[in-house]
C-alpha cells in the first residue's frame, strides 16, 4: 500500500516524510504519541509557546540547513544565554569572562587563565579519562565543583568519574565577555512555536497517532516496502542482545500569575541538593510581554522500559552494545534506522535534519 512506513514523527521521521513525499513516494507516518513534533513539539498556553519537552534552541552553521529549516517557519533572533544558580549565586553559561569575573573578581583573560592553569596543576591531570578529570583540566577546580559536578551527577544519575569525558567537550569555554551558549553563525526560535514546523512537513502526508508500531509490527511493517524506524534500536529487535541505556525526564509545568518569574529563559541549578537541573521560562524564547507566564522544572530521571528514553548514555559498554544491534540493522534491507534513538547519539536538531537530508539521497 505504501513505498515508505515511517515509525516516528518527529524531526527525522517528518523531513523524511516530507521529501519522499516531494520525490512522489506514497508514504505512511506513525508515532505512539498523540501528536506529531516528537520532543521539539510546542503547544500554546496563556498564549505562550510552550516547548513541551524541554528547551529547543534551533542552531547550526550551516546555511544550508538554515534555509532549509526556514522554509516552514520564520525565525526570530533569539540568543541562547542560559545562567547557573549555586547556592544563590548566578553565574553566566557558557563559561566566559562574566562567570569568571563573578566567581574570581578578576577583570582580564590573563588574571582568569592564571587561575585555572594553577588549579589545573594542582589537579595533577594531564590526559582525563572520565568527566570530572576533563573537567578539572578544562576549567580548574572552582568552575568543576560549583557549575558542573552536581548538575552532571544528577543529570546522569552516575559519579562524574564514571561518566565519559567527551560529554563536557559540548561546554564552550571563552576568554571574552560573550554569554552566547553556542559558536554557530545561525541560531533562533520558530515565531509561533515549532509544532507549524512539523504541521507543514506532514501536510499531505497520512499520520497516525497513539499508533505503536512495537505492539502491532507484524501488521504494520506488511504495509510498506521499507521502513523507516526512528525508535530504539535495542526495543526494535525485541532486546535480544540486551538493553541500551537510557535517561528519562520529568516535567512539572506551572502557570504563574506574574510577568516575569527569572528574567532568562533557562535557569540550571547546578547543586546536587536542588532536585530539578534548570527552570524553563517559556516567554523569553520569543520576547513575550504576556500579564502571567509558563515555566517548566524538569527533573532527571532515572529510564526503564516504557518510560520516555531522552539520552542515550554513551559509555563504551552501551556503545559496544549498540554496534551489535547496528550489524543486525544492517543486515535487514527492508530497515533503515535514524535520529537519536535509532542511532543511538546525542543529535542536535540541525544533525537531525542533515541526517534525515542523507538517508533520503540514498534511499
């Protein structure tokens, strides 16, 4: 009946969708959910665009994806600038001369990297094998305990000695006085939210919703030529070789009946203590002058089956693992997997598309 079934609206299943359909192909989307947006979908509340699965800053430094992306939304030009709270005191992420002015009282680049290269030598760490190692030797000692330790520790649920050093590496670290999180040339939130986004690639195109392709795949996959799985790879193939692991999030959304609850958009609380790693103000994403506003605490969360996967956890035992379960994918011509979850990485929405771009030439 169909050339493609695609298993997941989100990101990767619905630029997919949408040039297999451009290309002339007949084409099925599926999601488990009862929506289409997968976890960058947004919903109005109060008349404030609610990213209803966490912060979804749109940023790439590549035009043409830029572009790409814009053909289905216009882009207002907000700057990602999150801050940290630690015990009251709020410091400027990512790390730059704001945060080390306010942590060190110093005013010069020089003054800063003194500091850090003296607690850098004191750390006795020249080639970090786990996080809390490349953590001391990126920004010293006072950076590590107060901005990184605890907001990592209960984001992962694990010792920052047990976690890979690679997931600090995302953190910039800068000598100037810029709070911009992200070095990419292009950056920006969808005006009117990202589920407009998501309504036009699918235009056209038959969805079905609260549809689990787990739970019915006999049937499902009888209805297409190929499949398109954007799922977990480990839940596809039934666990066979064993579970992939996961983190999960919680979200406790709250209408306040004030103008402005923090001031920025994303707040992290980086003490282990605070049960929730950041407070998301809605309305800052696009400028919003609304009487009353939305914000969402989100809280870690430890993943077990049937609970919303959010992160692959990248150590080498997962992704040895995932390697098996990538050979069995390979041997199956009628599958091809794609997005975080089918391929097991942390993918930023412009890799997303550029992936989905990809399985598209080839197929």
């Amino acid at each position: 009946m169909y050339d493609y079934l695609v298993v997941g609206a989100g990101l990767f299943g619905s630029v997919f969708a949408y040039e297999a359909r451009r290309a002339g192909k007949k084409v099925l989307v599926i999601d488990r959910r009862k929506h289409v947006g997968g976890n960058a979908r947004t919903e109005s509340v109060e008349g404030i665009n609610v990213h209803k699965y966490g912060a979804h800053i749109f940023h790439t430094d590549k035009k043409e994806i830029w572009d790409y992306i814009g053909r289905f939304a216009e882009f207002n030009n907000y700057i990602n600038s999150p801050i940290a709270s630690y015990k009251g005191e709020i410091y400027n992420l990512p790390f730059n001369m704001n945060t080390f002015s306010k942590m060190w009282n110093v005013a010069s680049p020089r003054e800063a990297m003194e500091i850090i290269e003296a607690q850098r030598r004191d750390a006795g760490v020249t080639e970090p094998k786990n996080l809390e190692e490349q953590a001391l030797f990126l920004a010293g000692r006072d950076i590590y305990e107060k901005l990184i330790k605890g907001y990592t520790e209960k984001q992962w649920g694990k010792s920052a000695k047990e976690l890979p050093p690679f997931i600090i590496k995302r953190v910039p670290i800068r000598f100037t006085y810029d709070n911009n999180y992200f070095n990419d040339r292009f950056q920006g939130i969808p005006i009117g939210g990202y589920t407009q986004i998501f309504d036009k690639l699918l235009a056209g195109t038959e969805v079905r919703l609260g549809c689990d392709y787990i739970k019915e795949k006999e049937e499902l996959s009888k209805l297409a030529e190929k499949i398109i799985y954007t799922g977990m790879i480990d839940e596809y193939f039934g666990y066979s070789l064993g579970s992939l692991e996961y983190r999960s999030l919680r979200f406790e959304q709250r209408i306040l009946e004030e103008s402005n609850f923090q001031g920025n958009a994303v707040v992290n609380y980086t003490e282990f203590s605070v049960p929730y790693t950041r407070i998301i103000e809605h309305k800052h994403f696009e400028f919003g002058k609304q009487d009353k506003t939305v914000v969402t605490y989100e809280y870690p969360a430890k993943w077990q089956k049937g609970d919303e996967p959010y992160y692959p956890v990248n150590s080498e035992k997962n992704d040895a693992l995932y390697k098996k379960y990538s050979a069995l994918a390979q041997a199956d011509p009628k599958v091809s997997f794609g997005g975080r979850l089918g391929k097991y990485q942390y993918y930023d929405m412009d890799k997303t598309i550029a992936e989905a771009l990809t399985l598209v030439k080839q197929v």
